[in-house]
C-alpha cells in the first residue's frame, strides 16, 4: 500500500478530459480532413505504460490519453504493430507512424519534434528483500543491474552513473525475474511501471530499495518533424490537461484502493491466527532443545574424529613436502643436463658450420691471392728486364693493397664469429647480414645463388651479433640443400628487413617450392630435418629457434609463400625473424 501511494505522489502527469469546442483554426481542420487517421506507434511489454492487448488494441495508461485525444480532434488514432521498442522507433523514423509515446533525446530530435512532458515519474531499483536500502547509485558499481533496452533514461543514466556494470534485459517483467533468481542484484525501472509488477506478478517477492532524483522518465508525443500543424495540435491537447485525469487512469490500470473504515471481524481472524502460530513457535522450540541436544553429542563426535584426522594430514603433509623437495632436485638436475646438451648440440652446430667456412675462405682467398702473386713476379720479371713503368707500380701495389684487406676483412669475420663473444651489445642489423654474405660468399658464388637484399637503413639491436650471424647461416644452408636438391634454375634468396613499431622485422624467403606442410608445424623441433638423411642432423632450425626465441627474447615462424620477382611468380618458404628493437 505503502508503494502505490508514493507511486501516486511521485508521478506528476499532466492529463485532463478535454471538452470537445470550438477552437480549431481552419487550417488545422483543413489537415485533420485531409489526414484522415494518425498512425500511432507503442512500446510493446511496457506495462503499465502501454503494450498490445489480447486482439491487438492498445491498452494501458497512454490509451486513455489517446482515446481523449482521438475525441478531441475528431480523427482516428490507429496502432503500427512492432514487436519491439527499437522497431518502434524505426518505424517512427522511416515515417510508418505519425506519433509515438518517448522521451526525448538528441538523436530522436533529428526526426522527431516532441511535446511537453505528459508524464513525468522517477526511476527506482528493485532487489531482494533482504538486501540493504541503497541511498545513492553510484554505490551500485559493484552489482550486476538490469535496464531495459533502448530506453532513453537508459542512456542519461550510464552517463551520469559510468561505473555501474549495466545488464541490458528485453523488459522490465524479465529483469524482475533475473533479481529473483539471483543473476541480477537489481532491476531498474519507472515507479510505475515497477509498482505495476508488484501488484501483478510479484507481490511480497521484491522490494524497491531506492531512486534516484538525478533522472527521470519524461513521457511526451513525439510528432513527425515534417508536420507542423499536427504538433501544434498535440501541443495543445497536452497543455489543456488537468490532474484529475490522470488519478482517474491511474485507478483503472494500478488498481488503487482505499480503506476508510476497520474490519473487526478481520482482526479477530488475525489474532486468531498469531496466536495458533505462537502455540506453533513454542512447540518447536521444544522439539529444537531436544535436537539441538543430540546434536551437541554427535558434533563432540565428529570434532574427535576431525582431530585425528587434521593430525594425518599434518603427517602426509610432511611427507608430501619432503616428496617435493626431492622432486625439485630431481628436476633442476634434469634441466642443468638439459642445457649442457643444448651447448654441446650449439657447439657441434657451430662447429660444422666453422669447418664449411673454412672451406668457402679457402676457395675465396684463391682469387686474390693468385691476383697477389702474379702482379708480384710481373713486377719482379719487368723489373730485372727493366722495363717496370712507375705507374704500372703504382697500381699493381694499390691492387696488392686491396686484395690483401680483402682477405684481412675475411679473416676478421670468421675470427670474431669464432670467438665465443656472449656479452650483448648494440650492433646494427645491416653490419650482421653482410658478415653472413661475406663469411657464405664462396657458397653463393658457387652454387649461383642470387641473393636480393631489401634492407632498411640504420636498424639497431642490443644482442648477441655471433648467434644472429649462426641463425642466417642455418636458414640459409637449408634453403641452399633445397634449391640445388630441387634442381631450380633460377635460385633465389630474398632478404629483408624492417622497423615496424618497436620490433625489427627480419624476412628470408627463397623460391624453392616450399616445405612439405607435414614438416611445416614441428620445423623447429629437434632431429626434424627437410634435407637427406645424410646431410642434415635435423638440429640446425632448433638451435636457431632457441637462440632467437631463449637468448634474444624474439620470435621466429616459418610458413610457404607465393611471391612475385621480376614479373615472374615463385613459390619457396619464408622464414620470419622478430627481435625487440632498440629503444
């Protein structure tokens, strides 16, 4: 009772019965002739507000106020069926409808123009009845709370309560039941329209726990912006209500009734009936002693049992604990064995890769050093015969000169990737592929392979510059034993590399048709190799995956690629290198 009446305080609806006269101007009887019937558009299982009745006529409390309208005008107020609120306001957008019952906001103001409120009423949380009175929202932040979707007041209320985690329901009535069940803390709503639910479907089940004064539903006609006249109409059918209407609609649709006089015949049942429960209440109570009694004992039962049970525990505990211990060794005796394997599989990797450099230097220095020797005895024979021009000197030694830094830098490379160099530092990324072309020269040349290089300028890594250099070794032996094993005329290797965001993007692709996709997802495993038995310990692309992915904090994957070189299409596989950039 207590609810309807603050229901009835709270909502502030400006109605009347409007006594049909002479006020019309010609024109706007001009329009309403012409009209014919205003297409009305609702919001369907919005109770007590309005909704669709069993044979589709409107009912609740807006129908009133339309009937009223309806007369007033002389013109037919007809429903658009929708079956949600949303399709409503697509409706009144697309020009279905004439009119529609809404609040106003920014985005319905583009196609809409709307009266005065003829129904103001504020907005209320219902809970459980055990939960606490809620005298702010913003206390709500923690709570899963419901709001019908699509509702204006939905949206004034995120903006001025963010925090609360907001649980969109397709009505009020299935929100309710949420509470209930317990998979929503609250349910947001108009006074009326809750106060409605209360006395329908969950009398004594709920409770309204709060409001709040910062939002209200504001219910005005939202007319078509494209008719002036009927706005104006609307306008001043809403100003010319009085409040006695809207207590008279109120009664027919929340049912409002008063008492003015005390039932006797009433109490008398009502004390009656305490005072079969207190006989009730007494002989539970009795009944209670006596079990609570046979409770105690087998609680002092139980308790003994639990106590030599916590002190089996306490044991297993122990033996669990030292069981763990042992197991940790066992373990860290398993990964320090693991990591003296990992180094002995790098140092046999590296070292195979030393020996096969050493053969490339030995068939590089060939060239500049028969180029040495035979301007030295040409020299040395024009000398003795003395027919040595100065200039013929002159450039004979700066070519002595060149080709003995030549072999100088050669030898530097393979010295500084020998060296066990583990201490980091900042290097450019450019600098560590030529080293890798110079120390592989011999092998490219030999095996014709052309090796196209895309390389953007000035990228710097803080890292270890040697196992970088050992990654595009392996990377390229394998695809060298692909394309010379797949008999590829035109062998080619394509790097490149890049800075995007705060990674260095390192690409080799090659055009040898790629890796059988059986292979493909375990590459970087142990003893999985693409290469003949008898040329490949299926070790190289594991190591390369440790020291990309373990030493250098990067990533490495592999994939087939389709790609375009020359106005010529290839296929082959493409490695792809990610490491931190600097900063």
């Amino acid at each position: 009772m207590k609810l309807l009446i603050l229901l009835i305080i709270s909502l502030n609806i400006f109605a009347q019965e409007i006594p049909n006269n002479n006020r019309l101007t010609a024109e706007e009887i001009t329009y309403l002739n012409s009209k014919k019937e205003l297409k009305l558009c609702i919001g369907p299982d919005s109770m007590p507000f309005e909704d669709f009745g069993k044979n589709g006529e409107h009912i609740g409390l807006t129908s009133d106020y339309y009937k009223i309208f309806s007369e007033n005008l002389n013109i037919p107020i007809n429903l658009v069926y929708a079956r949600t609120w949303k399709e409503s306001l697509d409706f009144a957008k697309d020009r279905s409808c004439d009119i529609i019952s809404a609040m106003q906001t920014e985005e319905r103001k583009q196609f809409l123009n709307f009266t005065s409120p003829y129904l103001k009423t504020p907005l209320v949380i219902a809970t459980k009845n055990k939960a606490n009175f809620i005298s702010d929202f913003k206390d709500l932040k923690n709570e899963k709370i419901g709001v019908p979707k699509n509702y204006a007041y939905v949206e004034e209320l995120k903006k001025i309560y963010p925090n609360i985690n907001y649980v969109e329901v397709s009505t009020i009535k299935e929100g309710l039941k949420k509470v209930i069940n317990g998979e929503l803390y609250g349910q947001v709503g108009t006074l009326a329209c809750i106060g409605y639910f209360f006395t329908t479907d969950f009398a004594g089940s709920l409770k309204i726990a709060g409001k709040t004064d910062k939002v209200n539903l504001e219910l005005g006609i939202g007319v078509r912006n494209d008719e002036p006249i009927l706005f104006k109409l609307l306008q001043n059918e809403v100003e010319n209500i009085d409040e006695s209407f809207h207590y008279k609609v109120l009664n027919n649709w929340i049912n409002i009734k008063y008492t003015h006089s005390i039932d006797y015949s009433l109490v008398y049942k009502i004390l009656f009936l305490i005072f079969i429960i207190a006989i009730f209440i007494i002989y539970k109570q009795l009944l209670l002693k006596k079990y609570n009694e046979k409770l105690e004992k087998e609680v002092e039962e139980k308790t003994k049992l639990l106590i030599d049970s916590n002190n089996k525990l306490k044991k297993s505990e122990q033996i669990l604990k030292v069981y763990n211990q042992k197991l940790e060794l066992k373990i860290k005796e398993e990964v320090e064995k693991n990591i003296k394997i990992q180094k002995k599989l790098f140092i046999t990797e590296k070292i195979s890769s030393m020996i096969e450099m050493v053969n490339n230097i030995s068939h590089q220095w060939r060239q500049p050093l028969s180029l040495i020797s035979t301007a030295a005895t040409g020299m040395l024979l024009k000398k003795e015969c003395g027919i040595l021009e100065d200039k013929e000197f002159e450039e004979n030694c700066h070519l002595i000169n060149n080709k003995a830094q030549y072999l100088s830098k050669i030898i530097d490379n393979f010295r500084n990737f020998v060296q066990n160099d583990r201490n980091k530092k900042i290097f450019y990324v450019e600098d560590a592929i030529n080293d890798f072309m110079d120390l592989m020269y011999d092998l490219i040349y030999k095996e014709q392979i052309n090796i196209i290089l895309d390389l953007e300028k000035d990228i710097k890594i803080n890292g270890y510059e040697n196992d970088l250099i050992q990654c595009f070794i392996n990377i390229f032996n394998n695809a060298r034993v692909a394309l010379s094993e797949k008999n590829i005329e035109r062998k080619l290797i394509i790097i490149s590399s890049s800075l995007i965001e705060d990674k260095v993007i390192i690409k080799i692709k090659d055009n040898a048709q790629g890796i059988p996709l059986e292979l493909l997802d375990k590459l970087f495993e142990p003893y999985v190799t693409t290469k003949h038995q008898a040329q490949g310990t299926g070790l190289s692309l594991y190591l390369t995956y440790n020291l990309i992915v373990s030493e250098m904090q990067g990533n490495i994957e592999v994939s087939n690629t389709t790609f375009i070189y020359e106005n010529e299409k290839y296929q082959g596989a493409e490695f792809t290198i990610s490491l931190p950039a600097l900063k």
